[in-house]
C-alpha cells in the first residue's frame, strides 16, 4: 500500500473523524511552502515527503508574493500556486491550501501586501470596508485558480483554511464568518476549517459556530486535544500545525529539538486518534526580502534567511533524522509502505573566490532610483515600495555648532551620512538613541539609509510600517524638504564595477565557474551584513551577527561555466567568498515547546 490520496473522492466532516467514500479517513500531512522552494525543486520536495509517508501536503498562500502592488497579480514561474498542487496531485497527494488572507508564517507582514499599509488609517484582519475590498479583489484572482482543483471537481485539493489563528489576534469572529462566505460564494465547497493555538482564550476569539476547529500546538498532545474537545464536542480532531521544531532569528541561537522526542509526540498524536499536519516537513528558504520578524514587546526580531525549522526534509532536501524516525510513526500507524527515500541532491565541491569588482551604494543612486521629493520623509510604503532599503537626503542648514539627532518611529535601522561621512547607526529597539551633529559650513548634506528588515507577521504590531515613520529631528526641529528614493533592488543590470575602491555601502562583484547546476552554500568570512544575488535572484540576507553562517544557493540557480554573485555589503566587505559542500545554520540552542 503506498501512501497516496484521492484526487476523485472529496472529503467530508463525520462526528468523530473526516470521512471520504462514507469510510474514515485520517489525514497525515506535511507543510511544505511553494514560495520557499524554486519551483524547479517542487516534485523533488514533494517526492521526499511521500517518502516520509504522508497522504496529504498542506501550504499557504502568501497574497503579498502574488500582489506587491495593488492590482497587479502575478502567477508564473514560483507564483503558479495551481501548478504545485497539480504537482502535488500527480504523486498522489492530496492537498490543504490556506489561502488566508493573513498566513503568519514568519513571512512579511504574515502574507498581507505591504501596500495596504500606504494609507495610515486602514486597519488590518478588521471589518474595514477598505480592507475587505482588497480582499475581495484577491479572492477574485486567487480562487477561481483552485477551485478546478478541488476534490469535487476531480482534483487534488480536499480542505481549505479560513484565515490563520485568529483568535491569537482577535475575538471578531464576524470577520471569519465575511471571509468564509466570500469563499464559499465564489465556488469553494470542501471542508473548511479556522485554526487557533490550543488554549480557552484562542479558541473563544477564533471559533465560527459551523467550521470545523483546528488547533496548533507542539507538545502535551493529550492536554491539547483535549482542549480542542472541550471547544468542539464532535467532529475530528486535527492539529492543522505540529510545531516540531521552530524558526530562527538574528542574533540568537539555531533551534533544534530532539527527534525522538518529536517522533514520540507524532506518535501519541496519531495514537489519540487525530489527524496532523507536520509544521514543517520541508521548510525552505526565505528567499530576497521576505522574511518576516517577531516583536517581543521589548525588541524587533528578524528572521533569518533559512527557514530550515528543524525539518525532516532540510532546507537543501537533505533527509533528517527526524525523516527517519516520522517515517517509523507513520508507517507504524497507517501501514502504508512509502517510496523508497530518495537519493541526496548534488552538491558543489569546496570553492575560493576572490572578490574584485565593486562600485559604491551612493554612486548609485541615480542608475538605481528616481528621487521624490515630499516635506517630509515617506514611508516605504507611500513611496510604492514594499522591500529593500530607502535613502533619504536633506540638506542641514548652517552653520550649527551641535544639535542631537533623532528618528521618531524608526523602522528598522538607519545608517546616517553627513557630507559622505557615516556619523552612526540608529535603530527602532532604542528609540532614545541620538547621533550629535555639526554643521560647520552654511550648509551640510544629510543622507540616511534605511533597511527593512522584515515586518512583524504576528501580534498586536502587526501594521508595521519601514523606513522613517514619524520624522527627523535636530535636537527639537523637525527637518523638512526631503528627496526620498526606493531601492528595492530588483534590478541591478544598470551597477558599472570597476576594480578601484568604495567607501561606506557597496555593491561587490565576483565570478564562480563550476562544471555543472548543483546545490552549494555560500558563505562569507569577513564580511558584516547585506543581501546576496545569483544570477540576478536574491538569495538572502546575511549578518555576521548569526546564527546563520551559509546561504543556500539551490542547483537550479547556477549555470555550467560562470557564473556572477553580486553582494551589496552596508559596513565592511571581506576579500573573498566561500562555496561550501554542507550547509552552516550556527551554533544551536533547544527549540522552544509550545504548547
């Protein structure tokens, strides 16, 4: 028996368990993400997951990876959400979609388009009739692209989310119920569900009377099903996410849990009778800018770039420990006999390669961005930007013996310049932070760069803006007459390197050959913090600040022959670059147990 769904048999919802042809069916899934792996690497992802075991895969949908602005909607290449779960379906799995709108998924913004935060006044997962609207725009592009997809229809698609943990956020439970009939009202008719965190208060603000409860939890399995039962006295009991492992931030440890004690939850959570989604089984990369950030009440904590989670198939498809011991607690419960596993993918050998070529950030400016000039600085996202970095140039008047500078509403690290010089570092966590100035002349130029470094995707900070929110200050004068200018970073084809030196921020040019496409990991001893492309794709962000020491550059990316590596270094640049064989996520720590 192999471990293959229905792509004919819809699913529905009995007293005690989900049912498909009228006979119980359980659903053993694994989370795996479309835009956190190259689309040429999905059936090689998928494949490996079926190996795991799994009848099921489940994703989310991330609005903002398919409308960075407003109205125009993109879904080829590694957006065509419908060709992954044709993928899906072709090996025999079945599959969740969770089309939100609002996903988590330390993913910017949790999946929302940074654009509706250009207006100051709307309000996020609310009934704001601006909101809404966009919403509904969404939807009309989105699921009429699923809907021929769904088991009813003869596809793979047996279950779809309504918005994400909800009652994490709010207790309006009108807002899910809008959500659920603008999907049902354009076609959508599998079992839905809501998702919420297994506690009294998650479930009293997240529950729709009708829908189907599911709960995310990542250990005491009894203590939380039982939860879930209390809120929901029949019907199956699914925990839509296992959290068996966690996500990584900046400047703090890798997290890693024990497998066997992960295998050991899987296994009293099938023993109990309940169906599971594994968070994640593949967690892939957070590619370019869009890794998303947590906000602890005290601090912005930025993703990293990997988001290996602790995965049974690694960030790169290698298969983990915990592959072997889930594939166990799988086989043992459904007995089913999976696909043999899967070789692991080729690897690049060890590489050196010198770093030659550069041309500064702020000889740039012109072949990379159009200013525009406001009063008073713009946020990035009322400049029509949603990622990257944004500069800003005033001009001080003078002369001025001292004055403290200040940036109300910060968002999320600046580095200022007075005449070309950097004067420091100023960021959101120490809003009391001042750099002193001083204008010797009847005038100075002032240029700051701001960084995004991802938006909150989870909490109460949810509408996070970047760039300069509030204003510039000297000591208690707000400065105005600014020319702000976008640098998302999109295209770089107009940068002209050259061998001599640059100052403050720069890009940096190198040139690897290697025989053939293969995986690899770069790294970058001596550098300090920035984003690397290949080949014109951003791979990521590094920051020597770790825990995440090497960036995955997946085989599909590289050619036979040469091939370019653009890195744009905010502080002080290395000499040379690193290809390594095996991947280097940094020192690691016990993830956290939620519960």
């Amino acid at each position: 028996m192999t471990p293959t769904g229905s792509t004919t048999v819809p699913l529905t919802v009995g007293p005690d368990g989900f049912l498909r042809a009228g006979r119980p069916h359980r659903i053993v899934s694994a989370a795996i993400h479309y835009f956190r792996v190259h689309p040429a690497l999905w059936t090689d992802r998928l494949t490996r997951l079926r190996a795991m075991g799994v009848n099921t895969v489940e994703t989310y949908v991330a609005w903002n990876f398919h409308e960075q602005h407003p109205g125009e909607f993109r879904f080829d290449g590694g957006r065509d959400v419908a060709a992954f779960v044709r993928a899906a379906g072709a090996l025999g799995l079945d599959v969740i979609v969770r089309p939100g709108p609002y996903i988590c998924a330390e993913w910017d913004l949790g999946g929302l388009p940074a654009w509706l935060l250009a207006d100051r006044t709307v309000r996020l997962r609310r009934r704001d009739p601006r909101y809404l609207a966009a919403v509904d725009a969404w939807f009309d592009e989105l699921l009429p692209r699923l809907v021929p997809l769904l088991a009813g229809h003869g596809g793979p698609v047996v279950a779809m989310g309504v918005e994400n943990e909800y009652g994490s956020f709010g207790n309006d439970t009108s807002h899910l119920e809008y959500l659920r009939d603008g999907m049902t009202a354009r076609g959508v008719d599998c079992p839905l569900f809501t998702s919420d965190g297994a506690g009294d208060g998650f479930l009293l603000g997240g529950r729709v009377p009708g829908l189907l409860a599911a709960a995310t939890f990542g250990s005491r399995p009894e203590e939380s099903l039982a939860v879930l039962r209390a809120h929901q006295p029949t019907g199956p009991l699914f925990c839509v996410e296992y959290w068996h492992g966690w996500f990584d931030h900046w400047g703090e440890s890798h997290h890693v849990r024990d497998a066997a004690e992960s295998a050991d939850v899987l296994d009293r959570l099938l023993r109990a009778g309940a169906s599971v989604n594994i968070y994640m089984g593949h967690g892939g990369t957070n590619f370019g800018w869009w890794a998303g950030a947590n906000h602890d009440g005290r601090s912005h904590q930025p993703d990293t770039t990997s988001y290996d989670y602790g995965a049974p198939v690694g960030e790169a498809g290698e298969l983990t420990e915990k592959f072997r011991l889930f594939r166990d607690v799988i086989v043992r419960h459904t007995g089913a006999a999976p696909d043999a596993a899967p070789e692991p993918p080729p690897r690049l050998a060890p590489l050196r390669v010198p770093v030659r070529e550069r041309v500064s950030l702020a000889e740039s400016l012109d072949l990379l961005s159009t200013p525009v000039p406001s009063a008073e600085p713009l946020t990035m996202e009322e400049a029509g930007q949603a990622h990257g970095l944004i500069h800003y140039r005033t001009r001080l008047r003078g002369p001025l013996t001292h004055a403290d500078l200040t940036i109300d509403g910060l968002g999320d690290r600046a580095q200022v310049f007075l005449d070309g010089r950097e004067i420091g570092v100023l960021h959101r966590d120490r809003p009391r932070d001042t750099l002193p100035v001083r204008v010797t002349g009847a005038s100075a130029v002032l240029d700051v760069l701001v960084e995004n470094q991802g938006r909150i995707n989870y909490g109460p900070l949810l509408e996070d803006r970047k760039g300069i929110v509030g204003g510039l200050r000297l000591d208690n004068q707000y400065q105005f007459g600014w020319e702000n200018r976008p640098l998302p970073l999109d295209d770089l084809s107009a940068l002209r390197f050259t061998d001599t030196a640059a100052d403050g921020p720069a890009f940096h040019r190198a040139t690897v050959t290697v025989p053939g496409p293969a995986d690899g990991f770069l790294a970058l001893p001596g550098w300090t913090k920035g984003m690397v492309w290949l080949n014109g794709e951003a791979l990521g962000r590094y920051w020597n600040i770790g825990p995440q020491r090497t960036l995955y550059a997946p085989g599909p990316l590289w050619h036979t022959g040469d091939n370019e590596i653009v890195i744009l270094e905010l502080h002080q640049a290395g000499t040379e670059l690193e290809i390594s064989a095996a991947p280097d996520l940094g020192p690691s720590a016990p993830a956290p147990v939620p519960a």
